[in-house]
C-alpha cells in the first residue's frame, strides 16, 4: 500500500510537508516573543527551528522505531517514492501527531441519547482554522489483503498515514490529547505511535472486546482521551490511555475521571476540549 495514495495526491503531499514545518516554526516563534522574558525574545529571530523540529522529530523516530509495525514504514516508503519526496521527510511528517496529539473533542450517542436508537459518534478537530494543513483534509480508503485484515476510511490530511480518526464497517476511532494531571509520570516516548495504533484497531478490530485488548497489550506512549465505537456493541467507550494507566470507561461509570464537568447521562460517553 502506500503507491496509488502518493501518486495521487503527490503535490497535497508535499505541500503538507512544507506547510507543517512552517506552520510549527512561525508557532514556535511566535510563542517565544509572547511567553519568554524580554531578555530570551532573541531567540525568536536567531534559532533555527525548523532544524530544531526536525531533531525532535528525528528522536521521536528513534524512540519508537522498533516499537512501529514494519507495514507502516512499507507503506511511507511508496507513497513516497510515488510523490517524489524523500522517505525521510515522510516518515518524520507522520510522527507530528506523536509529537503534538490534538486538544480536540469526541462525543458518542446512542440507545436514549440518538435518533434511531443507534450509535452516533462526533470527532471534533478543535484546531486553528488557519493552519495550513488544514488545506489537504482526506478521506483515504484502505482494502488491506493481510490477515485478519477489513476495508477502513482512514480521516486525516494528506501524507498523514495514521489514524486521528476513522471508520470500518464494524469500529469507528477518534481522539484528543488528555491534559496532564497529577504527578505521576505516565507518558513515555518509548512504544508505538498512538497513531498507528489507532489505525491498527480499525484494521483489525472488530468490537470494542477485541480493540481494548489491542490498545491495553500495546506499549503506549502519550496521553490521550480514545473514543472507540462498535457498531455490534451500539455504543462508545471512552478510554483512558497513557504509557502507565489504562481506563474503560462507558455511559454508566463515565463520571469517575470528571465527576462535576461530565455528569452521568445515559447513552452518552463525551471528552471535551479540556478534559
């Protein structure tokens, strides 16, 4: 896999690429003038950082490199090859996610709570309507031939080969970053990149059983909120997910992590922007 989609989408794709590193490097800037001492705004104007982005992106790769499934890095190599980009640059776009997660917002419905009876589900991607990549959305659909494999629309931008959401005929998954809390030290750098891991439950999940054993046997590294609904199930777990703690939540427990901002409401499971 990974040919047809850098053939046909090979001038989003580099477009993406260029557009995420400036996009990243005037953010950076930018938040160096408004946040840092007077006496650090230097920096703003002096340091090189779309280097300096492309380091930490480099390390991220270092840090899950043997934890990422060899499928992934085929896939990149292809699409690649096909839209006339250097591998790498494609391997380090596809670990933004990993570096930035979302502050996004997910809602499941059903039984109660939807039309019908069932399971509606909403992934929000609470970004800045300015930023570039949002110029190349797509929906990219997959018909995998490895075991165990089904037909997936994966929901991103161009170039980006995981999962911020997506929907097969049996699961749909969605995400937001989950803000730090507490002091325990629950993230990692080391382990599968949560998007991968995403796409990887659309691939071959079938029910939510069967995708929280995936995600709980996975080596996870950052903090997320994981929305995952099955349509044999008719309804969304909400999940807890980070590289030390793994949470199941559904409509009727789901109060526990938020007990004043997420009241018990039944056939509603919802992560927020600021959860």
């Amino acid at each position: 896999m990974g040919q047809a989609y850098g053939y046909l989408f090979k001038d989003e794709i580099k477009e993406n690429l260029d557009n995420m590193f400036t996009y990243f490097d005037g953010m950076i800037r930018d938040f160096i003038k408004e946040k840092l001492p007077k006496a650090e705004k230097w920096m703003a104007d002096t340091l090189p950082i779309k280097q300096l982005v492309e380091v930490a992106l480099t390390d991220t790769l270092v840090a899950t490199f043997f934890y990422t499934p060899k499928r992934f890095d085929e896939e990149i190599e292809a699409m690649c090859a096909a839209a006339g980009i250097h591998k790498s640059q494609g391997v380090l776009i596809n670990l933004f996610p990993e570096m930035t997660r979302a502050a996004c917002s997910i809602v499941g419905a059903w039984g109660p709570a939807a039309d019908g009876g069932t399971l509606k589900m909403l992934r929000a991607l609470d970004w800045e309507p300015e930023a570039p990549v949002n110029k190349n959305p797509t929906v990219v659909v997959y018909h995998p031939e490895e075991e165990g494999s089904q037909v997936f629309a994966n929901i991103g931008y161009a170039g980006l080969v995981g999962s911020l959401a997506g929907m097969s005929p049996k699961i749909s998954v969605a995400e937001k970053e989950w803000w730090p809390s507490g002091t325990r030290n629950e993230t990692s750098p080391y382990g599968t990149p949560w998007a991968y891991l995403l796409r990887d439950v659309l691939q071959f999940g079938t029910d939510i059983s069967d995708s929280v054993k995936m995600l709980g046997e996975a080596h996870r590294t950052w903090k997320l909120f994981l929305g995952i609904g099955s349509k044999d199930d008719n309804e969304m777990a909400g999940i807890a997910y980070a590289a030390d703690e793994f949470e199941v939540y559904n409509d009727q427990n789901f109060s526990t992590p938020y007990p004043e901002e997420h009241p018990i409401m039944d056939g509603i499971v919802y992560w927020d922007k600021w959860a």
